[in-house]
C-alpha cells in the first residue's frame, strides 16, 4: 500500500511522472551543451585558431592586421607545394608498407593453427611501446654511415659501402615508421580477419584453386575496406609525425612538412604565421584522408562475411616446413623491429660515452643512474605519470557521455559531436598543440601542466571514443531498459549496468592512452616550458647533445609503461575476481 502512495494514484509501476521526464530531458540537453562547450575548447578552437593565424602578421596580438603573405608562400608557391606532395606520398607509402607487414603478420597469428599465439602476437606488438623518436636515437647508433656500430662491423668483414644500412637517409627513416606503425595497421587487419567466414575460404579449396588463388581473390577482397583503412589511418598518422624525421634527416635526404612545421616554431628566426599556414595545409589534408577514411568504413559493409546466419571460423594446420618458416620469419621480424633497438637503448644508456664499436661498450648501473638523477628527469618523471593517468580517465570520461549522448540518448545534434570527437584523428598532434599554444598563450594556462594535459586529451579523444564506441554496439539496449523500468535513473544506468558491461574496452582503451601519453611528443614539445617537461621532451632536448642521455630517458619511458601496465593488469584481475565472488 506504501509502495502505491509513493507511486502517486493510478500510475503504473516503471512508469515515470511527465515532471519528471522534462526535468531529464532538460538535464539531457544540459549535458548536451557542456559537452559541445567542451569539444569546442579542445577540438575546434585550435583548429580554426590555427587557420586564423595563418592570415595575420602577429599571431599573439594581432597588431600588425591580417596578411596573406604566409598563405601565398604556402599555398602558391611552386617548391611548397611540391613538398606537400611529396610528403602525402611519403606518408601513403609508409600506411602501404606498413600494412601489407601487418597483413602478413595477421595471417600467421589468426588463420594458422600454431602454438604460442600470445607470444607471437607480442613480438608483433612490440614497437608500439617505443617512442619512434626513442627507436630513431638507437637507429642512429646501430646504423648511421660510417659511424654506426653496425656499418663498422660490416665493413671490417669487407662488406661494400653500397650494401650498407643507412638510418640517416629517406630508406631509414620509411623503416623507422613503418615499424612503428605496424602494430596499428595489426589491429586493423587482425579484427577484420577473426570475421572471416572460413567456409568462404573452404569452398575456394573444394572448388580446386590453390592457396594463391583463394588468398589474392577471397579473401583480400573481403579484408579491402580494412586495408585501405589502415593505409588511410596510419598515412594521416604519419604524415604528421616530425620527430623521426628531424632525427635520421640530418643529412638532408627529405624534410617534410612536419618538420617545416617545427623549425617555424622553434628555429632562430621564428616565424608563427608560416608554422599556422602549414599546419592548415597539413590540417585539410588531413581532413580529405579521414573522409576517404569515414568512406571506406561504410563501404565496408559491403563485404561483411558474419551474419544472423552463422559464422564459422576455422584456423589452417599448417605443416612443419611451413611452422618453421612462420616461426623464424617472426623472429628475424622481432629481431631486427624491437629486440635490436631495445638492446641498442639498454647499451646506450648504461655506457658513459656513444660506444663506436660493441667492443668498446663499457657497461654501468652507476652511469645509468648518473644520467637519470637529475631534477629535470625526476620532474619530468612526475609529470609524466601525473598526465600517464589523468589523461586516461579524462579522455574516457568525455568518451562515455559523448558516446551514450549519440548512441543511447540520440538527442539533436549528438551524432555530429560524435564525428567532432573523432576529428582529432585528421589534426596531427604538432599542429594541435601549435593551435592551443597560440590560442591560449595569454591565457593563466599557458606555460602549465595542464596546458600539456588538455593537448593529449584533444589528440587521444579519438581513441576513447572509438572503443568506447565498440563497447556500447555490441550491447542491446534491452539491458539498460530493464535497469529504468525497475526505477533506476539514468545515471544509476549507466553507472551499474552499462560500465560494467563494456569494462573491457574501458580497460582496453586506459591501456592504450596510457602508453600513448608516456610517449606523446608532438603535442608536448609544442607546449612546454622549463618547469613542465615531460619525459619524451626530456629526452627530444638530449638528442642534440647527448643520444646516451636520452636513450636513458627512453627506456625509463619503457619501464613506466610496462610497470603501469603490469599495475592496471593486476588490478582489472582482482576487480573482476572481487565481482565474481560477489556472483556466487
């Protein structure tokens, strides 16, 4: 009888009061706009900031009125836009070599049956927990010409100039990249190929065509939207990476736009309108390959092999000869991709001088310290792992509300906040930080640490709202309608219902922003100062003086994120064992 006068007469149970609904909905509209406000700060403003900037003489404080000088310069100049081009062609190539390695490596890790998968995987993946600039400080030593360890070696064995390494050329730096970025296109191809219908494959066997056949005519054509996503994905990604190709372009082999970029910025002659007027070059092209990207997303649906139908997913058993081959191939691929450059970071930083051949490496615990016991590296190393997990949670935060605004609620414009959340991904993370740094310099942000946060916020957004995304589609909304009839709100909802429920990509996505704010340097080294440096700056500013220096700051980057790892790990396993108790 209580329970009804509480429910007020004649009103069902689960039903709300109208009063109630237009007090939701007006909280729903309210969250709506702060979030838009919030986007509009971090994605927006700097890009448009940036634009703005590119036509005017002072870009600080605007005394000297609009011109257009930096734009003609940029836009309508033979020799600019000849390296516009050259750079979209070298970023393409890379996304290309990169993902026809990746594709490789899918294939042998999801479509054969062989032992230790996990591992194999793992030397993969190995790559993406190195800085690419780190990988390029230790290239710089295994393989610069004529001084590099390696080149010394092969030339005491008679081994001709010609068929040497050289990191410091255009070769080198596609190789540094390419290993870089492989781990992204991996995770591209690898889902995509999980979905394939093996008896697609099957029927291509039974019908008499070989292994050549069925691989260039069933199933590449079912993974194309994937590969061509991942060319696009890593090609925008590349395009706007500048601190491998500061490093290993010291001779002059290629010098992209990126880097313009930066010596703009930071070079003796200073000159802000150029750096705003390439950084808008780099931003529509940027733009153009995330529609192309969108684009290809969609036309994916055209070659969806898992329906309502039934899937089938069977792995090949391959024969000795061929487990062999995949086993060494791997290996040599490990080898030479992420276990040499690792050693080369681990020699580096425990030798007191650049060590010119393996025979003079003098190895010490003591130097190592020496390097590391420093107030800038201790600073930095607070800082760092201040923003290692901040930038997380916020970046999640904002990627759950934008996610259930568009995806759950579907209020009025929601679904262009979703496509603004993932713009970040067109805007390379130099450029970002260039459009905050001029938008908030005279600003009491400017110069602070969360200046630095809310730049790897903006970048890494785009990855929170992707897996989040991922999560919330694989969930019926059945479940969270349950949740309300039996009265619970909104926000009870989703706290007690719809987090728990996709608590894999939320932990997959923490891991992912953790490791890409310890190594984050396009967005940090653009934003700042003296009394905020972070790791990864810490060990850019080394490179010009003291590669062993910075080597020592990179691999305590690589311990950072392994043991922040190993942390998050332990504690997502002793969350899930507490709910698993609570179950029984």
């Amino acid at each position: 009888m209580s329970v009804l006068q509480n429910m007020g007469p004649g009103r069902p149970a689960g039903e709300t009061a109208p009063g109630d609904l237009e007090s939701r909905d007006h909280q729903h509209h309210a969250l709506l706009v702060l979030t838009w406000l919030i986007l509009a700060a971090l994605v927006v403003g700097p890009a448009v900031y940036v634009v703005v900037c590119a036509v005017t003489n002072d870009p600080i404080t605007f005394a000297g009125g609009l011109s257009l000088t930096a734009v003609r310069d940029v836009f309508a100049t033979g020799s600019m836009l000849w390296l516009l081009v050259r750079s979209v062609l070298f970023a393409l190539l890379i996304g290309a070599v990169a993902t026809a390695v990746a594709t490789a490596l899918a294939w042998s890790t999801v479509r054969l049956e062989m032992r230790a998968e996990r591992l194999r995987e793992t030397l993969c993946m190995g790559t993406l927990f190195i800085s690419p600039f780190v990988t390029a400080v230790a290239w710089v030593w295994l393989a610069a010409p004529d001084t590099g360890v390696i080149n010394r070696f092969l030339d005491s064995i008679g081994v001709p100039a010609w068929f040497q390494p050289d990191s410091l050329s255009t070769g080198g730096m596609i190789f540094v990249m390419v290993v870089q970025y492989v781990p992204y296109a991996y995770l591209f191809v690898s889902a995509a190929m999980r979905r394939i219908d093996s008896r697609m494959l099957e029927a291509s066997h039974l019908c008499g065509r070989g292994p050549t056949y069925t691989t260039l005519r069933v199933m590449l054509p079912v993974l194309r939207a994937s590969l061509l996503s991942a060319v696009l994905f890593i090609g925008i990604l590349a395009v706007g990476e500048f601190s491998v190709p500061s490093i290993l372009g010291q001779q002059g082999s290629f010098t992209p736009l990126s880097v313009t970029v930066y010596n703009a910025l930071y070079s003796a002659s200073q000159n802000l309108p150029l750096a705003a007027a390439v950084s808008a070059e780099l931003m529509i092209v940027c733009m153009v390959g995330l529609y192309l990207y969108q684009r290809t997303l969609r036309n994916g649906e055209r070659f969806v092999s898992v329906s309502g139908r039934g899937h089938q997913s069977t792995r090949t058993q391959p024969s000795r000869l061929t487990a062999a081959v995949v086993w060494t191939l791997t290996g040599a691929y490990s080898l030479v991709t992420f276990l040499l450059p690792l050693a080369a970071i681990v020699v580096m930083s425990m030798s007191s001088f650049l060590p010119v051949s393996l025979g003079d490496v003098d190895m010490s615990f003591a130097t190592l310290w020496d390097a590391l016991d420093t107030a800038e590296v201790r600073t930095a190393t607070v800082n760092t792992v201040l923003l290692a997990i901040g930038v997380p949670v916020v970046s999640l935060a904002l990627g759950v509300v934008v996610v259930y605004l568009a995806d759950r609620l579907r209020l009025p414009t929601a679904r262009a906040l979703s496509y603004v959340a993932t713009a970040p991904m067109a805007v390379p993370g130099l450029v970002m930080g260039t459009g905050l740094l001029l938008l908030l310099i005279r600003t009491p942000l400017y110069a602070s640490l969360p200046l630095i946060g809310i730049g790897m916020v903006s970048v890494c957004l785009t990855h929170a709202v992707r897996l989040v995304s991922n999560g919330v589609h694989q969930l019926d909304q059945s479940l969270e309608e349950a949740s309300q009839v039996s009265g619970a709100s909104r926000l009870r909802t989703v706290w007690s219902v719809l987090l728990p429920l996709i608590r894999p990509s939320l932990y997959s996505a923490f891991v992912l922003i953790f490791v890409l704010a310890i190594r984050e340097l396009n967005v940090a080294v653009a934003l700042y100062s003296p009394h905020t440096q972070v790791l990864s700056v810490v060990a850019w500013n080394y490179s010009s003086s003291a590669l062993t220096k910075a080597a020592a700051v990179g691999l305590l980057q690589l311990v950072l994120m392994f043991a922040g790892m190993g942390v998050l790990r332990a504690l997502f396993r002793a969350d899930r064992a507490e709910r698993a108790d609570r179950r029984k």
